[in-house]
C-alpha cells in the first residue's frame, strides 16, 4: 500500500527546473536511497516530502491525502505528526541539552517526557550523554541525538537528507544500524545521499539528474 | 514533564545560556525600568517635595476677623488647631498701628509681629543685621532706615499715641467737672500735637498743657509757651471754635488748629495717656515691597505700648495643594475669623508644578519609546541570529503560535527581571535626585514594584511585536540547505 505517491510534480524556479516531471512511489515500511549530481533537485524532492515546500505542478499523496494544496497550518500539522526529518547538519537548539532536544520533538507533537526521551537516547546510546549540550558532543553524537529527536515521537516516515554526510565510518555504521532498526520495526525511511554504501543498505535508490528521475535501481542484495 | 514546565524551561535556558545578548536586551529594559521607576516615584514626589520648597515665595492664606469682629493672639490659636501641624508652615499674627517718633517729628506704620514665625512664612525677608531677639528691640525697614539715618544697633524712642477716635462713645461724655483730659491731633507736617487739660467745677478750661515738640520750634513749636496764646483757653468751656473762642498764634495757624481739634477730642480715659518706649534697631529690612515703610515690633513690645491684645490680620503658609488650600480656609472660617487664599500665590504654585510634572511625564515616555526601540533593536537582532533555530523549531512541528509564545515568553522574562530590578534601581535613582535636588528624601512605595514590573512586561512584549513577526515568517526548508 503506498505510503507517499508523486504525481508529475514540477518545482520551477524561474527558468530553472528545479524538478521537472518527477513521479515516484514509495509503499509503507519501504526504505527507499536517493542519489544524484549536486543541484539534481534531492533537497528540494525532501522539502516537497517533508511538507515544508509545495511543488509549481503536480500532486503529492501522503497516506492518500493530496498534501500538495494544503494551506501551510495544515502541513505543519502533518509534518509533526507523521514525519522525522534528520539533517545533514545535525541542526540542534544549542543552548538545550541532548535530552531537552529530544524533548523539543515531544513538546511540539505532544507531552514532553524525559523517560521516553532518555530511552531513545540509549537507543542511540548516548544516555550518558543526555546532560551535555551540543557544543560538548562530537559530529556524529549530535547527528545520533537527531536519529533519536526523528524517531521520539513514532513517525510512519523518517526522511533523512545525507545524514551521513559529515560522518566518520564509525558512526556512519551506527546511523545505518539504527535505520535499519527502525525498518524492522516497519518505519518507512528515504534517504538522500552521495554515498553508494549507504545507497546500498537501502532496499531501492532513485537516481535524479537534472530534477528527472533518471534511473531506478532495485538492491538485489538488501537482507531484511 | 508537562508543556507548561518544558516551555518554561526552554525560556530560562534560552536567557541563561545565551548570556551576553540577552543581557544587552535586559539592560536595556532595566535602564528603561529604573528610569520609569524613579521617574513615576518624582512625579508624585514632586509636588510633596516642591510645595514644601514653594512655601518660600510666601503666606498663601490670610486669616482676618470676621465682620464686626475682633482677633486676638487666643482666637488665632484656637483657630491654628483646626489645621493639621504638619501642613502648617508658619503663622505670622500682624498689627498695624502709627508710631509716632517724636524727635524726628514723624510717624511710621509699625506691625507688632512674631519674628520667629515671619521667617517661617516670609523667608525671602532678609535683614541687614539680625532679627530681634530680646524685648525691645525692633527691625525698621530700609525706606525709613533711609530717611531718618538710622542703622543696626541705633536706638530710636516711639511713642503710641491713643487717638479719640478709637476709645468708646464720644468726647463729650469726658467734659465733666474736674476730669483730666488728654488729646492729640495731626500738626504741620503731620507731626502729632498732644494736649493736655484739667477742667474746673463748671467743666470749663482751668489749666492746659501743649506738647508742640514735633513741630517747627519757631513757628508751631512756640504754641506750647506763648502765655497770651495759651491765656485765651482758660475759663472756655468745650468745644471751642477757632476764630470764634480762641486765635491762632502768629505764624502757627497750622498747630494752633491742631491744638484745638486736640483739645474738642481729648478724652479722660487714662489708659489714652501717650506712652513712649526706647527700643533697639537690630536690623533694617530689606524685601523689595511696601515693608521697607515699616517698623516691625514683637506682639508683646506692641502690647506693653498699646495695652491692648488686638490683632488685624494673619499670614498663614500651609503646605497643600489649591483644592485642599480652599477647605482648609473653609475650616477656619468661623468663630469670629475668616480665612481667604492669597490667589496669586497658590495659582503660580500650581502652575509650576504643573509644568514640572508635564515635564516629567514627558521624559519617561521619551525614555519608554527609546527603551522600546533598544529592546526591539536586540530581539531583531537575536531573531537573525536564531534564525536556524527557528527553522529548526518549524521543521520539528512547531506552529507559527508556538514560536510566537516562545519568544514572547523570553521577552517577558526579560521584562520581569529587567523590571523587578529597575523598581529597585530606580527607588534609588529617584532618591538620590531627591536628595540633590529637593534636599529631601522620599517615600518608597510598595505599589511601585508591581507596577514597573507590569509596565516593564508590557513593553519588552511590545518590543517583541516587530521580531516575532520576523520569526514567524521564516522558512523552515532553510534547515536543509547547507546555509
Ligand atoms: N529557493 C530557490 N530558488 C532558486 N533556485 C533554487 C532554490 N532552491 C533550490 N534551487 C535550485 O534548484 C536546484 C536543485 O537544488 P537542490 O537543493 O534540490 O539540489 P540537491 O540535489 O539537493 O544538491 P546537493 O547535493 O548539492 O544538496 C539547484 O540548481 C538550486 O540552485
Ligand atoms: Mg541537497
């Protein structure tokens, strides 16, 4: 059962074709890997995914609601509820500690809880670290923290725009053990990255050039 | 963990971790605080302060006796009870009576006085020398001081002559057989010219005394000694008739009249006999007004002379506003006194204070504005800086609502502790005017600190306004792009 359909959106940027006739299907529980050239239009796809961009043209279908016209109070609403972003840059509140960034997720969605928060910071395993700001955690704790704040809150899509991106193979490893904890657990997750070893884990990648879709590539060796 | 608490919690780590530019943000409103404070503090210190300090331009309400009745120094008292002590500046009783110097042959208004209390309500008063202290010794004013040459430490004797006109019921009724009758009258130059006489079995003239010193010795002074003038009034019975009963002598019509005009008004009351005193001038007044044409005696030196406890009018210097000035007067009125407020007076009093406080309240507004700006000018500035934040914030779900609460929230932290320390701060501003300024020092108000915390709140929340709106409209994709 699909999850998310794109139906021939188009983002136009004046003369520029950020994504020009792109449609794509992505079934519950899937995890999906997108890749392609720098300015082949992933981000702008993610945004259009995450409900924080609406496309120039076509339709966007998340849980079978047309997303691609709802005035933005409704996105919001939606992207809270159904979806976990995680970032390149690991973005956090600086000035709140790992666990109350975790909190923040909760606070927005619903109750904070600092049980739950703290627990999903041992699924990351940094209950050690939960006091620390961010400036005391390294690169790949923090990103560890945004896997954690992405899944607090139970999201049936975890969008993740090269989370790899600024990571060594160490943590990488950790990121991508955890994702695939969360496919297990039957989350569906699509993940935009450069790298063809994380493009690997997933169980399909798409590959955009120039905001086409220009191949489809289906992982013969994803194990469950 | 509730939403209160979190939120709560966001706010006070977003201020206490992110010290250096929230502490601009909460100086500023702490400046604008303190100021407010202390500025709403002087505004209503202000008149307290300054109509204690107005009270020197002089008496704003005179006490008088009412129609037909008298005051003396137990009314007056009486009537000073009904005003509470501490809105009593001073009180100064007056009486006005003619004192004749008889060796300069002229006479001066002179006021029986309290010195204490006339530098209580005329404190602009001011004497070459010092004012009296001990009985007998006077202040003359500088206009006569002038004319007679007298100076700081001069004696001058005064002399109080009873007019006819102020004893009771009429000359006539003293014309009996064997009364002593004694009178004065106005003489050339307006000297006095005083008489004596003793009347015989029939109530005629039998023997007559003139005392003509004050006037010219070769003219009007020869009346006292001239025999043959002196001869005509022997055995004449009164009134007499110039012209008529007696002649003027020679050269001396002017003091010849007043002789017999002294004599149709002699009286034989005893207490009417002229009565002289040797004083002590101790200072010459100078106030720049019609005071300088007077000799200022105590209430009780002009009671030895006069014998009489009489008092015309008296200045009172009260501490109050117009509208209280007038029921004030309203509580004196009665008992035989009635109080009126001097007009010119209160009316400027309550001008300048007007204008003070005008002035005042204009500041702390201009002061409130710049205050708004400084704080707006920072949450624009933290905003910007928090840019990715926000975006963050929206990226994770938050409504435009939430972020509007978040940062309203701050700034009305900021508003509390900026507030709650401008109150303290500004009691001690304020003091510190009042006491350079005004000399005093003021009254903390308890109702202060509430206040300035409240007003302090609302304005760090308006200051918030334009910023939020900032932060409202950012783009939550902005946490995508590798800014
Ligand atoms: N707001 C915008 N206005 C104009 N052009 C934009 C805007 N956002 C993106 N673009 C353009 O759209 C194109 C696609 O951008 P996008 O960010 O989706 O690329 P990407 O595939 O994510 O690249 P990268 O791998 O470098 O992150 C780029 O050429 C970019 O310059
Ligand atoms: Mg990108």
């Amino acid at each position: 059962m699909a999850l998310l359909e794109l139906k021939n959106i188009s983002k136009i940027y004046g003369e520029l074709k950020a994504l020009d006739n792109v449609s794509l299907h992505v079934d519950k529980g899937e995890w999906v890997a997108i890749m392609g050239p720098s300015g082949s239009g992933k981000s702008t796809m993610m945004n259009i995914i995450g409900c924080m961009d609406k496309p120039t043209k076509g339709e966007v279908l998340l849980d079978g609601e047309d997303i691609s016209k709802l005035p933005g109070k409704r996105l919001t609403d939606i992207r809270r509820d159904k979806i976990g972003l995680i970032f390149q840059q690991f973005h956090m509140v600086t000035y709140l500690t790992a666990v109350e960034n975790v909190m923040v997720s909760q606070y927005y969605h619903s109750m904070p809880d600092e049980q739950e928060a703290l627990e999903a910071l041992g699924r990351v395993g940094l209950r050690e670290r939960a006091k620390h700001l961010p400036s005391q955690l390294s690169g790949g704790e923090q990103q560890r923290v945004c896997v954690a704040r992405a899944l607090i809150n139970h999201p049936e899509l975890i969008l993740a725009d090269e989370p790899t991106g600024n990571l060594d193979e160490a943590n990488e490893n950790i990121v991508l053990d955890l994702f695939r904890q969360l496919h297990r657990e039957g989350t569906t997750l699509i993940v935009v990255t450069h790298d063809p070893e994380v493009a690997e884990a997933a169980q399909r990648t798409i590959v955009l050039e120039h905001g086409r879709v220009a191949r489809e590539v289906v992982n013969e060796n994803f194990v469950e | 963990m509730t939403k209160r608490r979190m939120f709560l919690r966001m706010v006070t780590a977003s201020l206490l971790r992110r010290r250096s530019r929230m502490l601009i943000a909460l100086l500023s409103i702490g400046i604008g605080a303190t100021i407010l404070a202390g500025m709403v503090t002087i505004y209503y210190d202000v008149p307290r302060q300054m109509r204690a300090q107005m009270r020197s331009y002089g008496a704003n309400m005179l006490l008088m006796p009412a129609e037909g009745e008298t005051l003396d120094s137990e009314r007056l008292s009486a009537a000073l009870q009904k005003l509470p002590a501490d809105a009593l500046v001073g009180a100064s009783p007056y009486r006005y009576v003619r004192l004749d110097m008889t060796s300069r042959q002229q006479s001066f208004t002179t006021a029986g006085t309290d010195f204490a209390e006339i530098q209580k309500t005329s404190p602009y008063f001011s004497v070459e020398g010092r004012y009296p202290e001990a009985p007998r010794e006077i202040l003359v004013g500088r206009e006569i001081a002038e004319t007679i040459g007298v100076k700081e430490g001069s004696d001058m004797e005064l002399t109080w002559q009873p007019t006819a006109r102020e004893s009771d019921g009429n000359p006539s009724d003293d014309r009996k057989p064997g009364a002593r009758l004694a009178g004065s009258a106005k003489g050339f130059g307006d000297a006095m010219v005083y008489v004596t006489a003793t009347l015989d079995n029939e109530a005629k003239i039998a023997e007559l005394t003139i005392d003509a010193s004050t006037q010219t010795p070769e003219y009007g002074g020869r009346t006292a000694e001239d025999a043959l003038f002196l001869k005509q009034f022997i055995g004449k019975a009164l009134p007499l008739e110039m012209g008529d009963d007696v002649d003027a002598l020679s050269g001396a019509t002017v003091t010849s009249t007043a002789v017999v005009e002294a004599l149709n008004t002699a009286r034989a009351d005893a207490a009417v006999q002229p009565k002289t005193t040797r004083y002590m001038v101790t200072g010459i007044l100078v106030t720049g007004g019609e005071e300088e044409g007077y000799v200022f005696m105590s209430t009780e030196d002009l009671q030895a002379l006069t014998g009489e406890d009489a008092l015309d009018v008296a200045e009172l210097s009260i501490s109050a506003d117009e509208e209280q000035l007038n029921a004030y007067a309203e509580a004196l009125t009665g008992d035989g006194v009635q109080a009126r407020l001097v007009k010119r007076v209160t009316k400027s009093e309550t001008a300048v204070l007007g204008k003070l406080q005008a002035l005042v309240f204009l500041v702390t507004v201009v002061v409130l504005i710049l205050t708004m700006i400084c704080v707006s000018t920072t949450m624009m500035a933290v905003v910007s800086e928090r840019r990715r934040e926000i975006g963050l914030r929206k990226a994770l779900g938050a409504s435009d609502n939430s972020i509007r609460g978040e940062f309203l929230g701050e700034g009305m932290f900021l508003g509390l502790l900026g507030g709650a320390l401008g109150a303290v701060l500004g009691f001690v501003f304020a003091q510190v005017v009042s006491v350079n300024v005004f000399h005093a020092s003021i009254m903390f108000r308890p109702l202060l600190l509430p206040v300035t915390v409240l007003v302090s709140m609302l304005i760090a929340a308006a200051s918030c306004l334009m910023p939020i709106k900032r932060a409202v409209a950012i783009d939550p994709a902005i946490v995508l792009k590798g800014e």
